[in-house]
C-alpha cells in the first residue's frame, strides 16, 4: 500500500498529462513523449488505484477494510506472491511483425505480478474461438480480448457466442475486451482501449486546422481535442496539401474486416464532410505512395511510406517525427492487463468485482436514429400506444431507421393484416411472420433486399409517417467505402446521400436505399399506372411525400420512355407477359439523404440536432418549397414476379436517365430478370 500510495503521488503531475488518453479517451501523442515508460507504467497503477477503487488494493491481498477498520478481524486474502494467468488473445498477426502489436505486448508485459500468454491469431476467426475454448478458457485466471468483427457479421456472432459458452463454464472468469469499442457485452468486466470514431475525428481536425500540423498552439490543441470551437474554414496548409479536399487515407487490405478502423474512417470522414472534403480509402501501398500526402490508421504502416507526406491517425509512435495524433498501444496494454490481473487476485482472495463492458456503438452521427433518442417524438400523435415500442435499439431487423415504432394508427393500425384480399398478396413476399420481414439476397451477392411486412418499420422524420410495407436495399457493410455524408447540407440536399447506421442490428452500411412495396395478384394492379396518383400501386405504396405536389405525371412521362422494356413502356408492370406469376411485386427505393433547416426545432427528437433530418428522399426533385412536380431523379422502380413453389422472386430495376432541367425525359431497366431467393438479415 506504501509503495502504491507512492507512485501515486510521484505520478500525480504525469497523470494529469496523460489524462486525455488513459482507458479510451483519445490525446495527443506529443503529451505521450513526455513521459518515460516507468513513468507511464506508473501512471496506469495510479489511475487504476483512483478509476476501481480497490482493484489494486485487491491485486495485493487488501480490503478497504484494512483502511477503515484496521482491528477488525482481517478478511482472508491471498499471498502478494501469486501471479494470476493473464491470457491475451488478440488478433494481430500470428507472426507478431506487427509494431502496433508489439508495441502493446510491452505493455503488458511490463506489468509487475502476472503470467502473461500472448496468443495472437490474426483475422483467424476458427483459431480466435478455438484458442478461447480450448485453451484460454481451460488455463486463464483473467482474459484479455479483442473481437475486431462489426457487430451484425457471422464472425462477430461466433466470437460472441465463445465467450458466452466460457462464461457459462466458468461465470466468474475476469474478461475484459480491448482495442476495439464496437464490441459489447455486460457480462465483461470492462473495455480498455479508444473512442474510434473520436480518435478519426480528432485526426481530421489536426488535417484541418492544426498549425504546421503540429500541436504548437494551446488554441490548436483544444480544438483538435474537441474542447474548442473549431474554425468556420480550414487552414490554407489543408486546402494546399489537399487542394480537391480529397484526403487518401491508407487502409492495409488485410484489415478490413477491423470494426475500429473502419470506425475511425467514419470519424475521419464525418469531420471532413462539415468542411466539403472526404476521406478516399486506398489499399494500395503504390497508390497510396503516388499521393502528396496520405494519413495512414496506424504506425505499423508509417515505414511504408516517406515520413513527410504522412500522418498517422490512431496510435502513436516515440520520436517518429511523423505528425501524428492518436493514443498509446503501450498504455492500453498496461491498463489491460493490470485491470485482469487484479480482477482475478480479487476473485481469488472472495471479492466480487464489478462487471460491465461499456464498449457499445459510439453515439457518433445522428445519421439514422439520432444515436440515443430512443423515444417516440411528440409529432406522433395518433398511435397506438399498447403496440408502441419506444426503444427497439438491438432488437434485430424491424428496428429501422430509427430506433423507435410509434405503431401510428393510420399506417401501421390502418392496415388490414396481410393485405391478402384481392387484388393484393402480401403473404407471397413475406411467407413466414406477418408480424417480421424476408430479406432476399442473389447467390454470391453482398447486397440484401428485405422487405417488410406488419412490422412497424419506416417511420420517417419529421412527419411521422411510413411505418407499413417498408422495403430496403443494403450494401457496403461497415461503410468499408467511407461514404461520409453532409449535416449542414440545405433542405432539399438530394445529392447528399449518406451512410446508414441501422438501430436494430448495430450495423453500418455505406449503401443503403429505402421505399415502400405493396403485393398484388394480377399485373394489372401492380403496374403504377392504374388509376392516377390516388389509385392503384402509386397510392397503395405511397410513392409521394406527405405535404409535397404529386410527381406521378412526371414519373409516367419517363417511364412511358423506357428503352429497353416491353414496349417501352415501365408504367405497366415488366412481368405482365411472362407466364402465369402467383404474385407480383411493385417497389420504390429512394437514396438515404440527411438535410438541414435553419431553425426547425421539429428535428430535436428524431436526430437530437435542431434542424437536421434524415430520411428516405421521396421529396419531388427540387423540393417542396418551390412546388415541384418533378419526379424525384434518384426513384428506383422494383418490379418482381414470384412463381409457384419458388422460394424466390424474380426482378427488373428500372431507373431514370436523361435528366435535366428538373424533368427525367426516359428510363431504362439497369438489372433485368434477377433472381432473387430467400435469405437472412
């Protein structure tokens, strides 16, 4: 306890220093270089005594007890000599060539009374899940992990899964997760590592606004920190060095599956979107060489490239005098493994330490759902609230865009069940759950298709309409891409297309589109020309934005002009002459836009920002301010038939073209009879 209490207070004046970056919070790593290593191993012990109470205090057999009762009958705890077995399971490269990696493991192996095994296994995943249920899970008095998989994929579910099944075995077994922030799980003790997408973020506005890019002035330091209000343009050095607002960020091949890193992308691009530049992602070390300068996700690359046309984004490096911004692999390490050691002398001499991973997805864009507003807004007035759902965070594929099913009584309750009485055929589409959705996804394809059946999904902002027949198009999973998107981009910003992050399943996706379907028994009703704009499929699916002229004149007129459909004609439904269909699908897809209203205070409660909104973008082309009619140039048309005893629909896409001056003069089908059979999301 002396030599604890010592540290502490040698450490007192360091520890300040370091605070921006201890246990997740992201710094600067010029604050890192100031200290030596003993001083940093110092500071972890110190911040572990001041952040856990009496975790260190356990690690060397001590109550707090023994401080506020000094006489009374001593708790019995273990020998100081006892070194817990610390297993670390990581996925940098087996072969540990890998500096960051390495970088850690000094870390953890400069922590004093433990008996460390680093087990590197790479973006092995049968190797990560077997290491952990074979070994780990047998031999380790205290686990460290990273799980570098998205949330949503098959690997993050297997990797999940093994740790819940060495929990079952052993419940009190000390896991704490590291590295990366996207994985969560309250039965761990803890996570230790960075904010991903604030460490991206902090990176862009060093790009942006640091002086000389270096961290010379106080004022450029807090800004850079986010402490400060940044600047309304950047420095002329970031509009020199990246003149288009283009900035090459280097990603190595073999990590995209990192949820962190594509984190920090995200971060990078959100930040550089408020100023009109972006993020390109490249994999390539030529390529990337070709640029004037590139920013590169972590120091382990830095040698691939020369050091004055670089910048490291994420971990630092000692004295690399390459600009760099980010946070200390060596630290993490340290505080990782000091955190299970004493987790597991704690567990051992009958304490019981508190759990609870607080890694989750970081609240970092309001693109979908407003990150942490799960509640009905007020603007849902007429719903049924014994249906409502006010927080459906997690809760899987019906959980989307926001994170929230008011169940309105006009969409959701207005809908008779299925739809099954002639002429509609809901059932078709979606066979299984009236109450779910069926995805749909080609053999070897990326790209999901579901669709929504009486599910409450699809309310949109701000209107509080959409919650029935939703239907969504997704691709680019984890927004490998780096698709940004504009929050102060003007109302209508229909070309400000944006990543999606979906609430329900806690997945990005770079590409993502959205509409509404409807089923019917015969083409004829199924062509969007039957009626006029308030009858037939037009209607029924609700192509036109509440509040918003009609573009159903100006939809017609191009699609009447379809090059390459059955007489060129798209009105009337593709798979009217093709054999004897049991259903027929009709959809509309719309890109995924966000928008900004100077002073519309509605947005508060689906974005938690005043005045940003997003939503699926069946606003007319130009935007209801101005009373357009036009048809919105960015509407795709989905026209399937489904077949008897097929598990599958068959599908055309038919897209605008030849627009200007406000109109689309034509159409084409772009994918023509494509197979789409029954999948899963």
């Amino acid at each position: 306890l002396a030599a604890a209490t010592a540290c502490l207070t040698g450490a007192a004046t360091a520890a300040a220093g370091l605070s921006s970056i201890w246990l997740g919070v992201v710094g600067v790593s010029h604050s890192v270089r100031r200290c030596s290593r003993s001083a940093s191993v110092c500071v972890a012990f110190a911040a572990i005594l001041f952040f856990n109470g009496a975790a260190l205090l356990g690690a060397c057999g001590l109550s707090t007890g023994d401080l506020v009762a000094p006489f009374s009958t001593p708790e019995p705890t273990p020998d100081c000599p006892r070194s817990p077995a610390v297993h670390v399971v990581v996925h940098g490269p087996k072969d540990e060539s890998n500096t960051y990696w390495k970088t850690w493991k000094r870390g953890a192996l400069a922590v004093p009374g433990a008996n460390i095994t680093f087990i590197p296994v790479g973006f092995d995943l049968a190797a990560h899940v077997e290491t952990l249920r074979r070994v780990t899970c047998q031999e380790a008095d205290a686990v460290v992990i990273s799980v570098p998989y998205e949330k949503g994929t098959r690997a993050y579910a297997a990797l999940d899964d093994a740790i819940n099944a060495c929990l079952d075995a052993r419940p009190s077994l000390p896991i704490i997760s590291t590295d990366n922030d996207g994985y969560h799980n309250s039965r761990l003790y803890s996570f230790v590592g960075p904010s991903s997408y604030d460490a991206g973020s902090q990176c862009a506005r060093a790009l942006l606004f640091s002086d000389s890019r270096g961290m010379d002035s106080e004022l450029s330091l807090h800004v850079i920190l986010g402490r400060g209000r940044p600047p309304t343009t950047p420095i002329a050095a970031f509009r020199a060095q990246f003149p288009r607002g283009i900035v090459p960020v280097y990603l190595d091949a073999g990590e995209k599956q990192n949820d962190a890193l594509a984190r920090r992308i995200r971060g990078i691009n959100d930040t550089l979107a408020k100023y009109n530049a972006y993020a390109a992602v490249i994999t390539s070390v030529a390529e990337a060489n070709a640029m004037p300068h590139v920013v590169t996700l972590s120091g382990a690359w830095s040698s691939l490239f020369k050091s004055d046309s670089q910048t490291i984004c994420g971990d630092e490096m000692f004295d690399s005098g390459i600009p760099q911004v980010g946070f200390s692999p060596f630290l993490m390490g340290v505080n990782a493994v000091s955190m299970a050691a004493a987790a597991a002398n704690m567990d051992a001499g009958g304490w019981t330490t508190a759990k609870g991973n607080a890694a989750s997805n970081v609240d970092h864009v309001i693109v979908v759902s407003g990150a942490g507003l799960p509640s009905i807004p007020s603007q849902c007035t007429d719903v049924d609230l014994s249906e409502a759902v006010h927080d459906c965070s997690g809760q899987g594929g019906s959980c989307t865009p926001y994170p929230f099913q008011p169940a309105t009584n006009v969409n959701y309750g207005g809908e008779p069940g299925w739809m099954n009485s002639s002429p509609h055929n809901t059932y078709a589409f979606v066979p299984y759950d009236e109450n779910s959705y069926q995805a749909y996804q080609a053999d070897g394809a990326t790209d999901v298709w579901v669709v929504h059946a009486h599910d409450k999904a699809g309310i949109q902002a701000t209107d509080c309409f959409g919650d029935v027949h939703y239907f969504e198009h997704f691709d680019d999973w984890g927004n490998m891409q780096g698709r940004g998107c504009d929050f102060t981009a003007q109302y209508p910003a229909q070309d400000n297309v944006c990543y999606f992050d979906h609430p329900g399943q806690g997945v990005t996706f770079g590409d993502y589109q959205c509409g509404w379907w409807r089923g019917y028994d015969n083409a004829d009703s199924a062509g969007l020309y039957n009626g006029g704009p308030d009858d037939g499929a037009w209607h029924d699916i609700g192509v036109d934005a509440v509040g918003g002229q009609s573009q159903f004149e100006s939809a017609m007129y191009a699609l009447r002009r379809c090059d390459n459909c059955d007489g060129n004609d798209a009105t009337m439904h593709t798979w009217r002459n093709a054999g004897n269909p049991v259903a027929f699908f009709t959809g509309v897809l719309f890109p995924w836009v966000c928008s900004y209203t100077d002073g519309d205070m509605s947005t508060i409660e689906w974005t938690g920002r005043e005045g940003m909104k997003c939503y699926c973008d069946n606003e007319p082309w130009g935007g209801r301010n101005i009373g357009s009619r036009y048809a919105n140039h960015n509407m795709k048309i989905v026209y399937c038939a489904k077949y008897q005893d097929e598990g599958g629909m068959h599908c055309d896409l038919i897209e605008f073209t030849d627009c200007w001056g406000g109109e689309c003069n034509a159409s084409t089908k772009t994918a023509g009879n494509f197979w789409l059979p029954e999948g899963s999301f």
